[in-house]
C-alpha cells in the first residue's frame, strides 16, 4: 500500500467521523434547546399556583 493509497483510506473514515460528530453535535443542541423550553414552560406552571 503505497502513501496515497494510505491516505485514502484515512480521509474515507475522517469524513465518517466527521459526519458523526456533527450529528451528535446537532442532536446536542436540539435536545438543549427542548429541554430549555419544556423547562420555562414548567416555571411558568409553577409560578401561576
């Protein structure tokens, strides 16, 4: 296997793992964004008893 070869291979898993990451990065944030409304919304419930 020559260099080129080599780093073919290489970059193939590096834009998999690149997709990976930014999927969990984007799952990331839209469950904080979730969780920050359905928080608010629970305060706003609290504070009207």
């Amino acid at each position: 296997m020559n260099f080129f070869e080599n780093l073919k291979l290489i970059c193939g898993w590096d834009i998999v793992a690149l997709i990976v990451l930014i999927g969990a990065t984007a799952w990331f944030f839209v469950r904080r964004y979730q969780l920050s409304k359905e928080k608010k919304e629970l305060q706003e419930r609290l504070s009207k008893k």
